[in-house]
C-alpha cells in the first residue's frame, strides 16, 4: 500500500491560461496550449511533488454555464466530475481584463462543491499590473489572492505553498503497481472512429470526452486500469489523419498521438465498420506497426452493419488483404457503445503482450535455425551466394533477430522474410511485428555478440 497523492484540479473560465499553468507546474508541455479558447477538452493530469508533497494536478477545459452545444455540456460535466475527484482547487482568473459575469458564475459554483479554492490571478508579468489588478478581485472574499504568469513562472512557487498549505491533513491509501508491471496500451484510429467511446467502456466509467464531432480528443488521455491483477495504462490518442487534411489545431493533435503510440507496447486498432477500410487507416496503422508496438485489430460498430453467413471471415480477409503486415494479428468485431465483444480485448491484450515481450535463447534459437537451413537453404544473388553462421535474438518488445552471415547482402529480402515467418511458425509472436537484421559474420563479432546475447536485458 502506498498514500495516494492529492488531487488539486486547475479550473476558470476559456482561455485565462490554465493549460499554460499546468504545464508550467508539472515543468513539461503536456497540455496543448493556444491562444483561442476551448482548446482544452479532455482533463489532463500529471503528478508532480512539492515540497515532499505529491500531487496529481488535473487540467481542465473552460468552465462556460451558458454553452448550450453538445460539445461545451460535455466539457461543463467533465469539469463537474473532475471537481467531485479533487482535494482541492486552483481558480485561474485573468488579472488583465479583472472579474467577468463567467469568472463569478465559477466562483459560484466551485463554493457549492465544499472544497477548498485558491485564487490564482494569471498574466501578472508586470509589477504595476499586479499592483492594479489584484484590486479588483478583493470583493470576492478570498483570504489569499496569488498573483502568478504562467508564461513567465513568476508566483508558481507561491501558488504551490499555498496549495500545500490547503490541502488535507492526508490523503487516502491506493494500491499502486510498479511501474514495470504496467502494460501501455494506446487506442488509435482516424477521428471519430470511437476511441474514446471504447476507452470509456474498458474503463467502466466516463473519462474521456465522447461527442459526434469529430477530433474531439486532442490530447491523450492516460488512465489506469486493472484487470485480473494485471495493470494496464490505456492511452487515448487523438484521431490521426493524413498529413494533407491536418487543420491548424490538429497539428498538434496529430504529434500528441504517435508520441502515445512511441510510448505504447501495445496498440488497439480500430476500424469504423460502417465506414470500411481507408487510406487513413492505412497511413495509422502503419505508424503504429512501425513503431514497434503490438497490435489488436478491433472493427467497431459493428452492432450498426446488415450481416450474412460470412460477414465477419470476409471483413477480415479484406483486412489482411489490405494490410499484409497484420496477418499475424487478432481481430475483433465489436460495439464499443454497447460492449459487444469488448470484454475479449483483455485476453488479446495479454497475448500480444506476452509475445511482444518473448525472447528465445541462442542455443535454442541455433538449433531451429540449422533445421530450416536444411530444409530451405537460401539462394544467391547474382552468383554470390550467402552463408548464414548463427542467429539470435537481442532484444524484446519488439522481438529483434540478428543472423549472422558470410556474403550477408547477397541474402535476399524473400529469405530473410522466410526466417521471419519461421519464428512465427515456432515460436508464435502474435501481434507483434519481428525485426531482422542481416550483419557480417566474423570470429570476433561471433565471440562478442555472444557475450552481449547473454546479458540481461
């Protein structure tokens, strides 16, 4: 058992200069930071210690009580949930354009939550400014009004005594797994394919903002989840499009989501059925594939399409026809709204995961490889012809060969495939892509790559 950290939810209303805030705080560009309002949506959190003090600090989007759209409701109740979760809460108001009607509509309504709030009075980069300022915000009845920049870091530090100061006597006591226990898992997909949808469902609660519009999830949404004693941390990415159709805010959607996939050891596929293959699936599916990451196949909606005997086995045979380097993939065809099939996906999940994370020893590995020498030897190239020595694997996650070889660049592509559907066929790694490299065989390199072959990794 380990103490939970506090939580301390960054709140106001669009475009005071939370998100700025935030990432001041946690000292790293997390959430996405632009001058118009609404560019936050999802809550973001990220620990960070004060003091010896450790603190989960959410970051919300802005708190409007006039929006009427679907999109400013599901933001007003995210913020609404986020409070109930908190310890206590940072009001960010700007101290250049003074009190407005919206600022006094969330003082309001962050009193009636019964948590403690602290007023933090944002663009102060000048002395005068924050002299002026600082005036017009007394009437409220705050005992402690702290004047920070958020662009600057000046009053951060004040800001976060006074937090400190704030906070319960202590917090309460969670399990929390070793970080080498976690599976990373990211939920990818082009916009408004339902990740978030999906994500809500594995989790069990809301936690990412669902609407019908699409590129609602601009930034990736970390939670952590435990399912049969094992924890997985799901990621949901913002929906990534082709370079070519890409508008401005996206941009910085887009890089968020391959960092998630960079980061992730497995990847959740999804596939709109409705809709059917794209080339955008393609262009997503590749980056993930490239990167390393494990992958399930998951064709959601298809609670929505008219089957036939077969309906499934050809979707899927279309799907690997599309995309050759996903045969040795799960697929799955679910409904992430209703939760048909969903339950299935943490069985997947281990299972690439276990394969991703495979490694075979040298001597065993050798003694495959003399068999399939024997029975399919490579052919030359342009009358030179390749000797391959040894091979072993030096890495996990993905699995990683080397083969060792006399002539290595006259043994072919087609060759060097053959080895890979091999391990395949022994050795299982489904879901996981295999990497191959081809190097020059030598007694030295024998003698060290062998050494290095048994270090731990």
């Amino acid at each position: 058992m380990a103490n939970a950290p506090f939580t301390v939810a960054i709140v106001g209303r669009p475009n005071v200069g939370k998100s700025t805030l935030f990432n001041r705080i946690v000292g790293q560009r997390v959430s996405i930071v632009d001058d118009r309002p609404g560019v936050t949506r999802d809550v973001i959190s990220r620990k960070f210690e004060w003091n010896g003090v450790t603190i989960q600090f959410l970051d919300t989007g802005g708190y409007e009580t006039a929006g009427r759209s679907e999109l400013e409701i599901g933001i007003r109740e995210h913020i609404e949930e986020a409070v109930e979760l908190t310890d206590a809460l940072i009001l960010v108001v700007d101290i250049t354009t003074g009190p407005t009607a919206e600022d006094e509509e969330a003082v309001n309504f962050l009193r009636r939550c019964g948590r403690p709030v602290i007023l933090a009075a944002n663009k102060a980069d000048t002395i005068r400014r924050e002299e002026e300022g600082l005036v017009d915000f007394m009437g409220w009845g705050f005992e402690e009004i702290v004047a920070v920049s958020a662009l600057h870091g000046h009053g951060t530090g004040d800001l976060l005594d006074e937090v400190v100061k704030t906070l319960p006597e202590r917090a309460g006591e969670v399990d929390v797994p070793e970080q080498e226990d976690l599976i990373r898992v990211a939920i990818v997909g082009r916009p408004n394919v339902g990740k978030s949808t999906l994500l809500n469902n594995l989790v069990g609660e809301k936690k990412a903002l669902v609407t019908s519009i699409p590129g609602t999830t601009r930034d990736p949404v970390d939670t952590l989840v435990e399912k049969d004693g094992q924890a997985y941390l799901l990621v949901d990415t913002a929906g990534i499009r082709r370079r070519g159709k890409i508008k401005e805010i996206e941009k910085y959607a887009v890089v968020r989501g391959r960092v998630a996939i960079e980061r992730a050891d497995v990847a959740l596929l999804l596939v709109d059925a409705e809709e059917g293959i794209t080339e955008t699936d393609a262009h997503v599916f590749g980056e993930a594939w490239d990167a390393g990451c494990a992958c399930v196949v998951l064709v959601n909606k298809w609670d929505l399409v008219e089957k036939e005997t077969g309906t499934s086995g050809e979707f899927a045979k279309k799907i690997h026809e599309t995309f050759k380097f996903l045969r040795p993939c799960p697929i799955q065809f679910i409904s992430a709204l209703t939760g048909q099939r969903t339950g299935r996906i943490w069985d997947d999940l281990r299972r690439v995961y276990n394969a991703h994370d495979l490694r075979v020893g040298t001597s065993e590995l050798n003694n495959k490889l003399e068999g399939w020498l024997a029975h399919c030897p490579p052919h030359g190239i342009r009358g030179r012809h390749p000797k391959i020595m040894y091979m072993s694997q030096v890495e996990s996650a993905p699995p990683t060969f080397v083969v060792f070889a006399k002539n290595p660049d006259a043994l072919h592509l087609t060759y060097q495939r053959h080895l890979i559907n091999e391990l395949r066929k022994e050795y299982g790694f489904e879901g996981t892509p295999i990497r191959l490299w081809v190097r020059p065989a030598s007694r030295k390199a024998a003698k060290n790559f062998e050494v290095a072959a048994t270090l731990p990794k």
